[in-house]
C-alpha cells in the first residue's frame, strides 16, 4: 500500500486561496496581514494536516515532553543572567530541561515554529508580549506559555510573573525624600513599557504625596547607560534651586549613566546628587560608590515561571493569572550616608549594604 503523500505548503496555499509566501509567513506568526487571512491559513493547515517539513506541529509524547524553552530578545546581560539561574535551578528540580531561544526579526524564523518543530512542553517568553498570531499558533500546538515580566499586556489573558514596579517606584521617592531631597530627576525609559510606567507612577505618586511642592524633571532614555548620561546632564543644566538632588533611575544601568553626567557636570555622588536605581543587577554594587537601588528577585522570578509553567503542563490550574513577587529597597553608598529616617512602609524589604 503506497504511503500518503505529504501536504505541501502550496496546497495549504491554494486551499487558502493566498501566496505561498502568505502562506509561510501566517504560519510563523509573523508578517502583516488581516487576522481574517492568517485565521483562513491556518484552518487550512489543520483541515490538511500539514507540517513544517515533514515534522510534528505539536509537542511528542514521549521524552521531548520535558523541554521548556525561554524565550528573550537577547541573552547573556546581568537581567536575563539571573532569571536563567533561577528558572534553570527550578527546571532541574522538577525534571525539566532548559532550553534557551531568542527572538530573531527574521520573519521565517520566528521562535513559535522552532519551539513548535522540537515539541517542547511549555514556554516562558520574557520581556515580549506575544502577538495573536505567535499565541494561536502555541495553542494550535497545544504548548503552554508564560509570561516574565511582560512589557504589555496580552491580547489574550495569560499566566505572568512579575514584580511590584508601582511599589519599587513608591519606596525610592520615600527613600530620596528621608534623605533629604526636595527636587527631583526621574530617568525614565523609552519605549514606555508597562513596568517602566508602573515605576514611574509609583515615584511620581510619592512625591505629590509626601513632598507636594518639589520639583520633578522627567527626562527619558532607551534604557542604556549613554542616552541616561546625555538625559541626566540635560537635566543637571535645567534644574535649579539648592540643596540635595534625588534622581531615580528606572533601571541600574541608566543609573550608571547617570554617574557619568553627574561627575561630568563637577559634581558628587553622594554629596551632591543622591542616586536610586532598580534592578539590583549585580553590576551595581560595582559603582563608585555602591548603587542604592530596587532589587527585583530576578532569580525568584525565573524559577516562580518554571514552576508555574510545569503546574499548567501537568493540569493543574494556576493559583493566580498573575503573580507579583516583592520588591526590596538596597540601601548603599549613593545615599547612604544620609540615611537615618525610618524605612517607607511602602517598601516590603530594606536592607543596609556597604
């Protein structure tokens, strides 16, 4: 009995009355077409049984099952360092193996099709937020996701972890403040994702609250260190009055750009300019002096998705959609030496480090 001939991606076409080209790229989740086109593709494909080069479209059964893949833009940074160790520690533990994938812009090799074509079990993507056509196309496969840190929302409701942005943001204003600060410089970050708003509300919102009359300047960079420097000496420039300055960064390495402007305009930290970041990479404890900053439990945050993740491959429901893991205030040497008020309650944590 001869065997069936496998589908082709030009029969998937035709019976979708599109290109062959639409008709990869609805498949890849990728390319810019009307969700009417994609969704008609990918009837198509289901009705047909097709595969991608002759290889399973959904996840085996058998020993691949256990193959997590977390997803990020890039790796090998002091963010996506910490969130590996944990999740990595966390997979192991419950028998899991660690794959790590990175987005790429080509449109033909979009992550949802290579994760799709090894069968992994699950997916954590962190820092993105999938698009409908990357989301469908997990779920047609039946692989479950998470979400790390989503920089928005989802179009569809999706179990996430992520941290107390909003919180963080509250507890540096109340630190700058118990330190003596009347005026202000935020940094905050271009794009504005959804975290970079939570802590950007979040300082504002103190301010008002405990210091109505201060001054704020809001300045903004790509969330590097040399656009901060070339914000925060704008900023230097335009912001008068006396007394110390308290300038938030919403993340540790703008903070570190910050130094650099700080010390190019003939100024010191602490003395002058009391600086806070978020983050807590391990980078900044390596300043001079010491970054005071928001530690998020990176490493936490890694191994909660695991966890929460292989709860959904085996079953059981998630306790919450989305979970919130607390931030803590790390007091160092960029403030330090005018600490002395008692810790905001607003904090869930503060610890004193040299």
């Amino acid at each position: 009995m001869p065997l069936p001939r496998r589908v082709t991606l030009a029969r998937v076409a035709e019976e979708a009355g599109v290109s062959v080209s639409t008709a990869s790229r609805a498949l890849r989740g990728r390319g810019d077409m009307s969700a009417d086109t994609r969704a008609r593709v990918l009837r198509a494909s289901a009705a047909l049984g097709y595969t991608f080069a002759g290889e399973s479209r959904g996840r085996p059964r058998d020993s691949a099952a256990g193959v997590i893949d977390l997803v990020f833009g890039h790796f090998h940074d002091p963010y996506t360092d910490e969130v590996v160790a944990g999740a990595r520690t966390a997979a192991a533990v419950l028998r899991h193996d660690l794959v790590l994938t990175t987005d790429r812009s080509d449109a033909e090799d979009d992550w949802p099709h290579r994760i799709r074509t090894r069968g992994s079990a699950g997916v954590i993507v962190g820092l993105m937020t999938p698009t409908t056509a990357q989301l469908a196309l997990m779920r047609e496969a039946g692989i479950r996701l998470v979400l790390l840190d989503p920089p928005s929302e989802a179009h569809a409701p999706l179990p996430s972890i992520r941290t107390t942005d909003r919180v963080g943001g509250a507890a540096a204003a109340d630190h700058l403040i118990d330190c003596g600060a009347r005026r202000f410089i935020l940094i905050g970050g271009t794009p504005s994702y959804r975290f970079g708003r939570a802590r950007v509300d979040g300082f504002t919102s103190a301010v008002r609250r405990r210091a109505p009359d201060a001054r704020v300047l809001r300045v903004d960079g790509d969330w590097g260190a040399a656009a901060a420097a070339r914000a925060a000496a704008r900023a230097l420039r335009d912001l008068d009055g006396h007394g110390p300055i308290g300038l938030f960064a919403c993340n540790d390495e703008m903070a570190a750009g910050a130094y650099r402007a700080i010390a190019d305009a003939g100024l010191e930290v602490p003395r002058d300019v009391l600086v806070v970041g978020f983050d807590d990479v391990r980078g900044a404890r390596w300043l001079h002096p010491p970054l005071t900053t928001i530690r998020q439990p990176l490493r936490e945050m890694g191994a909660a998705a695991v966890r929460m993740l292989v709860r959904g491959i085996e079953g059981k429901e998630p306790a919450a959609q989305g979970v919130e893991l607390p931030t803590a205030l790390v007091v160092r040497g960029s403030t330090a030496h005018r600490t002395g008020a008692p810790a905001s309650s607003h904090q869930p944590a503060r610890t004193l480090e040299g």
